[in-house]
C-alpha cells in the first residue's frame, strides 16, 4: 500500500510540474501580447491625431463664414463628425492606460 500511495504522489507531482509549465508558457503568452496591445494602442492614438487634424481641416474648409453662409447644411456635416470624433478619441484616449 505505501508503494501505490508513492506512485500516486509521484504521478501527482508530475501533473502539478505539468501545470506549472502550461501556466508559464501562458503567462509568457500573456507578457507578449500585452506588449502587443500596447503597441497598438500607440498607433490608435497616433491614428486618433490624424483623424482629429483631418476632422479639423475638414470643419474649417466648411466653416461657415469661409462661404458667407452658403454652405450650412455641409457646415452642419462637418460639425456631427467632430464631435464623433471628440468621443472616439475620448474613449481611445480612456484605452491608454499603460
């Protein structure tokens, strides 16, 4: 009987060992992909300045007092997606916590 109980402890420790490794490797994983998740979130942010500068651009080519008045309904346009785009870069900028 103590023979069994040595071989089930054996075999126990076997498969702890075997966890063990898994869950290393899983970690390791982890540490790559949040470097990753990083990466990207600089690029989001990168990308969320463009997109503000283009916006802007955008906006004030449809301003309307660069075309006395004119062009209301695209000034109107331009106005819905700047402030879109106020709220993605608030929620990208939320994203970067790192």
């Amino acid at each position: 009987a103590p023979m069994n109980a040595t071989q089930a402890k054996d075999r126990l420790y076997s498969q702890l060992a075997a966890s063990l490794k898994n869950m290393s490797r899983a970690v390791g994983q982890t540490a790559d992909l949040f470097e990753q998740l990083q990466t990207d979130l600089d690029a989001m942010r990168v990308l969320a300045g463009t997109h503000a500068a283009q916006f802007m651009t955008v906006a004030a080519e449809l301003s309307p007092e660069a075309d006395g008045g004119a062009n209301t309904e695209a000034t109107m346009v331009g106005s819905t997606s700047l402030e879109i785009f106020v709220i993605e870069a608030s929620l990208v900028n939320q994203l970067i916590i790192f």
